[in-house]
C-alpha cells in the first residue's frame, strides 16, 4: 500500500513538473526524461528549475535522451 502511495506521489510531482509551460518542453522531452527524473530526483519538488538542476546533477548517469534535454534546459 505505502509503496502505490509514493508512486503516486511521484507521479503528481512529474505531471506538474512536466507541465510547466516556463520549461517549453515538447511531450517528446517529458517522456524522454521521466525514467530519469523517477530514478535520481523523485524526491524534488517541481518548481524553480528545481528538477531540471537535480537532473543536471546526475547528467552522466542520465539516458542519451534526457541528457539532450537537461543540456538545452539547464541555465549556461
């Protein structure tokens, strides 16, 4: 029971995370990066480029995919 209420958890945290339009990220960028953002910062809460900072944390360990995304996202 815990276990379905922290998915659920992360999940609500990914759908608003990845529906900020501030980001202007494409459905393709979202699926690319929600196994990554589920695997290294379930555990951020979206707002504030909070994620897209955890991600750029983790960039070598991220899929080819979202590592693509974090890059063109994340602040230079």
């Amino acid at each position: 029971m815990w276990e379905v209420a922290v998915r659920l958890i992360v999940a609500v945290f990914a759908v608003a995370f990845f529906s900020t339009a501030a980001m202007a990220q494409t459905a393709a960028e979202r699926t690319a990066c929600m196994a990554d953002f589920e695997k290294y910062c379930a555990g951020v809460i979206p707002g504030g480029g909070r994620v897209i900072e955890c991600l750029a944390k983790q960039v070598d360990k991220l899929t080819p995919e979202c590592r693509k995304v974090v890059q063109s996202h994340a602040p230079k």
